[in-house]
C-alpha cells in the first residue's frame, strides 16, 4: 500500500523562548504553547481532517527521564479529539496529584506535552493507507537523543523509489510505500553519521562518557545534515523536525512550491503553511509574518540560537498556484484580492456564454471555496453592466432619445442577478475524498435552492477547479437541471488540468482529467488514434534519457486542439445522463494569460501548461501517460 499524496496537509510549530515559569506567570497556565498549537491546527483545519498529530520536545531533561512524545489519531474530529483527550489526560494528573496544574516545573516533568518544542499535523489523505501509523510526525526513536528524530510535513517526493534504492546501495532496509519514511530515514541516516564522528573523536580524545553527549550536543551541526539529506530530493516539500537534544529545524524546498511562513518575537518562534493563522493566534500584522525563503532552512538550536541557512543552490520560484485557487484560506488578504481578480477575469468568456442576456440570467457559485471569486465575478460584471449603460445613455442623448422609458429599460432592468442556487448538505470534499465509494458519494453532496431560476434563464455557476469531472456529471449538473434553466454554464476560476501532479495534490492518474478525456475524444472522432501509440513510444523513449534533457510528450496530445474545442467536448462529456431535461451545458475554463494577470508574483502553472518545474516532474507526466496507456492505475512515480 502506498501512502496517501497528502498536498493539503497542514503543519505548525510552536518554539517556546522562554521558561515555562514564564508563561505561567505571565499568562497563567504552563501550557500556554500548546494551546498556541491548537489555535495554529484548527485555524488549518481546511488543510486536513482525515488525521491529525502533535509532537513535544522537552529541553534538558535530567537522564532517565522521557523526552520526546507524539499522539496521532484518525478518529472523526481528530483535531478536537486529541486535543480534549490531552487536556482530559492534564486534568486526570493534577486531581490525582502527580501534577500541580500551578507549578510549571511540575507539569513540565510529569506532562508530555508541556514541552519547549510542540509540533502539529493535520493531514488529508487521498489514497493507500488511512490508519493512525500513516499521520505525521513521524518519530525515529534511540537512546542517544542527539539520533533520536521526529519529522512532519507538507510535501511530496517525486524521486522517492531513487532514493531507496540509495538506502539499499548504503546496506539500509528501507519501509518502501511511502515518502515520508524515506525523508525520516535519510535525514535520520546523516544524524547518525554526524553523531557518530563526534562520538568516536570525542572518546578517543578520552572524554568520559558521561559528557560525552553534552558535547555532541554542541557540536552538532544540523545545517549540514539537512543539506546532505536533501542534496538529491526532488519534489515540492515544507518539512520540519525536531532532535532529541531541542535542536529543531524547517525547511522549504528551493521552487517554493509548498507555503510555509513564520513568526517571530520574544516569546516564540512559530512556523505554518499559511500566514493568516500567524497573523491570528499571535495577533500580529502581516508585515510582522515572514514567508520561508525556498530552498532554505531555520534551525533553532537547543540553546534557543536562530539561524536561517541556505540548503540548495537558488532556483526559479514556482509556488503552487492551487493554494491560491483552492487550498488556502480566502482571508489571508493577498488571497482574497487574488480570487476576486480570477473571478473578474472570467466577465467577458461568461457574457458571451449567455449572450449578454442579464434580463434572463442567473448567477451563482458552487462549491463554497469559490464563493470569494463568485464575488469578483459580480464586480466585474456589474462593472461591464455599468460602462454598458454608459454607453447606452451617452448614445440616447446623442440621438435625442432619451426619455423616462428608456431610462427604467436601460438604468433599472437587466442588472446581474446574484443568488445562493445550491447548497451543501454533505460536509466533505468530493475533490481529494478516497477513491472508495466516491461515486456513491458525490450523488448526494449538494441540493438547490428552488423557485429561484426560471425555464428561460441561463445559470452560471462559478467553480474554483474542475478536475476529473465526476462530480458535474453525476451529480452538480443533474441537480442543477431540476431547475429548468435553458442553458447551464459552468465557469471555472482555474485553467484546464491538462497534466499530473507529483507534488502533492491528488492529481496523479492522466485517465481521470476530463480535459485529457476531452482531448483523447477528440482524436477519436476525428480518425487519429494512431497518436496515442506514437505518443507511448515517445514517452518510453525519453525515460531513457539523462533526467535534465527529458521534455514533457504528453503536451502533444493536446497540440493539434485550441482550448476552445478541448471546452467543448468537456461540455458534451460532462452532460448529464439520465436526466429530462434538454437543455444547453457549457464549460468555460480560467486562461493561462489571465490566472498570471491575478496571481501576484511566481505562479507554478504546472498542472496546466505541462512546464513542469523539475526534472522528477517531467519524468513522471511520461510515466503516467505510459500507465494510461497501459491501462495501469495510480502514482506515475514510484516509492
């Protein structure tokens, strides 16, 4: 089994500056980083609740006493549930006395999770393994604490079959089945190795061994650990970690494709996938919120230093422009303007959809993470209604006719009709559900709002994504042609999904796109399925090349089509069956040009364009058009 691709996994961190007395005194309660954990976790809850975990890390702690500690759980509400279960686990020591809740020298001894290191996970799995033993952090136990490591994170190796096979190469018996044992055992592979050439020099220099580890401890040099570890990854990754010793670090992989920002003050450092539940919890300004810079890591030493390092080389940044679409919260302020502006961007591809007709057209948005460029298509229609009256009145004044009738007809009709057609009965997420009894599912996600669309209308619903398809046709479509529009139009804020992704998102398998379907439709219709066999070989063959000189085959599917006609046999793909209804289905897709006019800064497009940002990804968009072509199912890159 292989483990889930978890792109919309959340992290969170919480460094304590202070001694827990501090925070005792200053905030009364010694657990005062772990409810700053919670906070950072359920303010990340979009990002993952199909399972959660948190870590601790106690510094100093006197020998023969437990150091490090983790909690995982995939229970319903995991979040909450873990969360109440340590807090009931705090109440049940302090009434019977093992702890005293007003001591935080005695919570800090008796308590696993009144540590000086707190880490947090929340993980959405979209496939292979759903169990608690498949939740970050992942804990790498020894009684040396300088090798003892727990590891989480937001990431996805594309090259992870490669570095097991390194592992093997070494004499290691690598877990094979998923990316984050490898991550764990890599690094967990150079801390050894650190740890073991300070431990041999320090006792042949004949330093008792009962200080030895105090000197370890010291000397560590964690920075070149991670750079060895991650010399050779490929993929998109914002991984942290914590040693046994209270050295900690996080570290973001050099494209910038995964998000990781952080926080900084006297008190705490702290580090999640976004920056709106910094600026949250610690009540901070966004200005005091730092973005990671790629390909670089923080590492805070047991000793409360803080550095920032470079780990790789520079590289061109291509950050997901999915957690701009769809993953990250709408109210992180550069977001927000962001999906308004893709919204917008779609006014003049929807006029045209339903002929300029406002009188006889209704709008909406489906599903909720759309709801924010639902609001920047109403802008931007209104905009286009309001220079369109201008027009209309500046040319009445000019002919002379301009009277009190053709100002109701111009001025007060045909205005965009915003309303709230569908509503969401189930609270899942049909895009990343598991495989299993997806189709069962997405029949019963959604219901209308009834009365609202007349039978001369055209509904336009805005979607943030349109992936494989499924659930316009099993399911939106067939509920939103109870309402008898004459014309249904489907506009998403996100371009066509042409390619795979191996970064995280669950995107892996081509066969399941509907514009790859569309695309495949259409050289079938028009007599030229001899292609998909020159396309395979092509892909075989540029398998065996060098990694850096492989370019993306798959792009030649779709070359011979404009994006227009790949819509429109989306359109006729995703109609409805089963349905009375008649009437006109229309999908309309984001343009490249237009998704980078709203993004602002770097924008990895990957996924649309097939320019993927490295070499594992242009190795596995071949792999997965020979797995479709194969009739094989799952990732196009191997673990």
């Amino acid at each position: 089994m292989s483990d889930p691709l978890t792109h919309e996994c959340g992290i969170a961190v919480v460094r304590l500056r202070k001694p827990l007395s501090y925070y005792m005194e200053k905030y009364g309660t010694p657990l005062w980083g772990l409810n700053k954990l919670f906070l950072l976790m359920e303010k990340q809850r979009n990002r993952g609740q199909d399972g959660v975990g948190i870590g601790s890390c106690k510094l100093n702690v006197p020998l023969g006493q437990p150091y490090i500690f983790r909690r995982r759980s995939v229970q319903n509400d995991s979040l909450s549930m873990i969360f109440t279960k340590e807090m009931k686990t705090f109440n049940k020591l302090a009434r019977k006395g093992i702890i005293d809740p007003n001591s935080a020298e005695s919570v800090k001894t008796d308590y696993d999770f009144a540590g000086e290191i707190l880490m947090g996970h929340l993980r959405y799995g979209t496939s292979g393994r759903f169990d608690e033993g498949s939740c970050h952090p992942y804990l790498r136990r020894s009684n040396w604490p300088t090798r003892t490591l727990m590891v989480q994170g937001n990431f996805n190796m594309t090259n992870a079959g490669e570095l097991n096979r390194t592992m093997i190469n070494r004499g290691q018996h690598p877990v094979f089945g998923t990316d984050t044992q490898t991550v764990l055992e890599e690094i967990g592979f150079h801390l050894d190795e650190a740890h073991t050439d300070l431990y041999h020099e320090l006792r042949d220099s004949g330093m008792e061994g009962k200080e030895i580890p105090a000197h370890i401890s010291e000397r560590l040099d964690l920075h070149k650990v991670i750079s060895e570890s991650a010399h050779d990854w490929d993929g998109g990754y914002a991984i942290c970690g914590a040693v046994g010793n209270g050295d900690m670090f996080v570290m973001r992989d050099p494209r910038g494709i995964r998000p990781c920002s952080y926080y900084i003050d006297d008190e705490v450092i702290a580090f999640s996938s976004e920056r709106v539940p910094l600026m949250t919890v610690f009540e901070a300004d966004k200005e005091q919120i730092k973005e990671l810079e790629p390909g670089t890591c923080t590492i805070v030493t047991h000793n409360g230093e803080v550095s920032n390092q470079r780990f790789h080389e520079e590289k061109e940044q291509k950050p997901c422009s999915f957690e701009r679409i769809y993953f990250s919260r709408g109210n992180d302020p550069d977001i927000y303007r962001e999906r308004k502006a893709m919204g917008a961007a779609l006014v003049d591809q929807v006029v045209k959809s339903m002929g300029g007709d406002f009188e006889n057209s209704v709008f909406s948005f489906i599903p909720n993470t759309a709801e924010t460029a639902y609001y920047g298509l109403m802008d931007g229609l209104r905009l286009f209604r309001r220079q369109q009256v201008r027009a209309e009145l500046l040319d009445a004044l000019q002919a002379g006719t301009l009277d009190a009738s053709m100002l109701d007809d111009v001025i007060l009709k045909n205005w965009p009709a915003a309303e709230k057609v569908t509503q969401k009965d189930i609270k899942m997420r049909t895009f990343i559900s598991q495989e299993k009894g997806r189709a069962q599912l997405v029949s019963h996600v959604y219901d209308i709002a009834y009365g609202v669309v007349k039978k001369d209308d055209v509904l336009v619903m805005l979607d943030d994504s349109i992936v494989r398809g499924t659930t316009l046709k099993q399911s939106i479509l067939k509920i939103l042609a109870r309402t008898n529009p004459r014309k249904i139009v489907v506009c998403s804020t996100a371009p066509q999904i042409r390619y795979p992704d191996c970064y995280g998102i669950d995107m892996s398998e081509l066969g399941k796109f509907i514009a790859f379907n569309a695309a495949v439709s259409l050289h079938k219709k028009n007599g030229n399925e001899a292609i998909f066999k020159e396309v395979y070989q092509a892909c075989q063959e540029e398998l065996k090349k060098p990694q850096d000189e492989r370019i993306n085959q798959v792009k030649r599917i779709y070359s011979d089509f404009t994006v227009e006609e790949v819509s429109a046999e989306v359109s006729k793909l995703v109609y409805p069956e089963d349905v009375e209804w008649d009437g006109d289905v229309e999908i309309i897709f984001q343009t490249i040009e237009n998704l980078h006019a709203s993004i602002k800064g770097d924008c990895g497009d990957w996924y649309f364009t097939g320019n993927f940002p490295t070499a594992g990804g242009m190795a596995t968009v071949n792999a997965a058009y020979i797995n479709w072509f194969d009739g094989k199912t799952g990732r196009g890159y191997e673990i």
